[in-house]
C-alpha cells in the first residue's frame, strides 16, 4: 500500500474503528434473494462466460513477464493463449494455436525462448507472432507468411498488472472498463513491485458460489475458526462500490488496543485493504507483520496480498480460482525464504481444506429442489452489489 496518504488510511482506519464498536459490517438496505437456477441453468452459465471473454480481465502481474523472451502459455475461459514479453519490453498476447491446422504452439507453462516452434509440423513463430518459418516452404504451396501470424488479442499493462480480453478483434479500453474510482485507487497498491510466491488453480463448484465466499467474513467464526478468524475480526468489513468494481476493507485483530492511527506503520499492519475487479476477481492486501529473517533486509516489511481470481469451469457446476499470494519485494535466498513460502502454502490450505468442501456441497444442494433462492443478509453487502452488477451486465432482470 505504498501509495497511500497517512490519511487516506486514517480515514479507512476510524471508519473500521466505527464498525468494530458496532460489531457490525457495512449494512446493505434489506436482505437479498437470488435464484437458485442462477447457478445450475446451463443457457445462463454459457452467457457468463461469454461475458467474461469479452470483458477485460487480469492475466498475470508485470512480474511474471521479467525479461524480454519471457512467455507465459496458459488456458482462461477454454481459450489457449500465448503470453510474451517483446524485445520493446511491451506485452503482446496471441491465441496458442498453430496458423497451419491448429495445434498448440507452446506447451502450457513459463520460460523464456526466442522463438516458438509447433510440435506437429515446426512451424516457426517470432516473439512478436509473426510466421517466419516452414519446412518445406518450396513445395508446401502460396503461402503468404504475412497472413499466417498468430492470431492477437488485445492487451494494456498497466499498474503492475497485465489486462487482455480475451475474445479476437476486440479492442481494451481499460480507462472506461475501470472507471475514475478504481483507476485512482489501483496505483496505490504499487503491485508493480509484487512478486509470486506460490500460485495455484483451484477447482470447486460454480463460480458465483466459490467468488462469494471471497467477499463476505460472516463465515469466518465458524468456518475458519483455528485459520482465518484467528488474526481479523470476523464480520466486520468496510464495503465500498467503485462503480461495477468495489473496495473492501477490513481490520486485522489489535486495532482498538495496539494500532496507533499517528503511525503509517500501524495502520499499514492493521488496515486491510482490498479492491474487487468486476466480475470475480478479488485482491487484499495482507498485515505487514514481519516475517521471521525480515530484520536482516533493508527497507520496509515486505507487503502481503492474497490475489484471487474465479472463472467458470466447462460446465455450471464447476470452476476454477487463479490463486496467488505475493510479496512485495524479493525473498528468494534469504533469511525469510522459508517463512514467507509457509505463509503462502498455508494460506492456498485453507483455501483447499476449509472453503471448497463447503462449496462443493452447496452445488449439491442446489440441484434438490430444497429451495428457491439463496438469501444474503445486509451484513453480506458486496454480494448483493456483485448479482446486481452481474444481472446488469447480461442484460437481466434487476433482483430487486
């Protein structure tokens, strides 16, 4: 949270303080129902997705590109992609299938090349995509190799992060995706500095029901008791719409008797803050408690973020969460390497052995006929903002 003023977080700081007195989130207006064919009804799930392929969406941090040659071959959505960093140190993004009959070109996973190659038939692609070999070139036939580039998707870095859509001959207009709000509120995070310690995809059970988890502490107490719960205050959040995006804000346990508000430090340590990215992807900086080795690095306490991002699966029962948890600055072959890749593997546990579980019965419930709806409290705000921004999106009914 480099960015922030002492007092944009002392503003953020007395707001928790409020809500903390009150034992109480953000209050929606009235309770909110959604119907349960929402997350089973197999037209409605096929229009989410293609809502998602046409909607700009986070694909990696800058940090994950390092160097020019530095590529990332990856599946979002069904679609195979191929990401690069150029000689120019811009990212470009190209479909990963073959211009000659459609084959892989690259294997999934990252690396750095100077050009790709097609298992099948060797074709051969630059960085920048363009076709500049085939064997046999002289008895393949006419072939224009300026015609046979790989197909590219439109894509903008910027913030520290990599934004594509991922739909062909689409254009990125991030300014008017993001809006005034989350524009001014994103370069604060300073995510350019970011690092990966551990990334993993996720599967559970429909999207809807594995995002909300995501933006709602009132199962905290009980669910994550002996993990989560043990170090925030469960179900008191600062809950803020920024436009179809939110920021989400929340105290970390201490905040009343230890954080003094005159301390950037302190408030950094005890102010939570996170930003949602319309429609499913959620990102919260961590308390800035050091880990153990961390006094023996100059500079600040490294910054944790927990960056989340759920996307449908191939049918209405499934999905998959692009789980990260980063670290603002360097940590490999120091003092609190271990620390941090512990803090990083626990965190996706419980993830894995406490949120999912409970997911993946919901689906199971849903296709019983015991209920309708689903009803969220006022005390669970940002769900109610994420279905109606949804409904608007696909051109829905208003809930209401």
């Amino acid at each position: 949270m480099i960015g922030f003023e002492h007092s944009e977080l002392r503003s953020r700081y007395d707001e928790l303080v409020d809500l903390v007195a009150q034992k109480s989130p953000t209050l929606a207006h009235d309770i909110f129902k959604v119907p349960v064919s929402e997350y089973t009804d197999r037209e409605r799930w096929e229009r989410e997705v293609q809502l998602l392929r046409t909607t700009p969406m986070v694909l990696a941090l800058s940090s994950e590109l390092p160097e020019p040659g530095s590529y990332w071959s990856l599946t979002r959505l069904g679609v195979p992609m191929l990401l690069v960093r150029q000689k120019s140190g811009e990212a470009r993004l190209f479909i990963n299938a073959c211009r000659h009959r459609g084959a892989k070109v690259v294997e999934e996973g990252q690396g750095k090349k100077p050009r790709f190659t097609c298992i099948y038939h060797a074709w051969t692609y630059g960085l920048d995509g363009r076709l500049v070999g085939l064997p046999g070139e002289g008895i393949f036939g006419d072939v224009d190799k300026a015609d046979y580039g790989l197909t590219e998707l439109a894509v903008e870095e910027r913030y520290g992060l990599i934004w594509a859509i991922l739909t062909p001959g689409l254009a990125l207009d991030l300014d008017a995706f993001l809006g005034p709000e989350l524009s001014s509120l994103l370069p604060k995070f300073g995510l350019e500095r970011f690092r990966v310690v551990n990334l993993k995809e996720v599967p559970a059970a429909n999207w809807k029901l594995a995002y909300e988890g995501y933006v709602e502490t009132y199962h905290f107490p009980s669910l994550h008791a002996q993990s989560f719960g043990s170090f925030v205050i469960p179900g008191v959040i600062k809950v803020e719409s920024k436009g179809i995006h939110g920021e989400i804000v929340s105290p970390v346990l201490g905040i009343q008797e230890k954080c003094d508000p005159s301390s950037i430090d302190d408030l950094k340590r005890y102010v939570q803050s996170g930003f949602t990215i319309f429609p499913s992807t959620f990102y919260t900086c961590a308390s800035t408690e050091a880990f153990a080795g961390e006094e023996e690095r100059d500079g600040p306490p490294l910054e944790r973020m927990f960056m989340n991002q759920i996307l449908p699966g191939n049918s209405p029962g499934e999905s998959v969460t692009i789980s990260r948890t980063v670290v603002s600055g360097e940590f490999e072959g120091t003092p609190m390497e271990k620390e941090v890749r512990d803090w990083a593997n626990l965190t996706h546990q419980v993830v894995i052995d406490e949120d999912c579980p409970v997911v993946n019965s919901i689906q199971e419930t849903v296709y019983s006929g015991a209920q309708e709806h689903f009803t969220f409290g006022r005390n669970e705000s940002a769900i109610h903002h994420f279905h109606r921004e949804l409904h608007k999106a696909l051109g829905d009914e208003p809930l209401d």
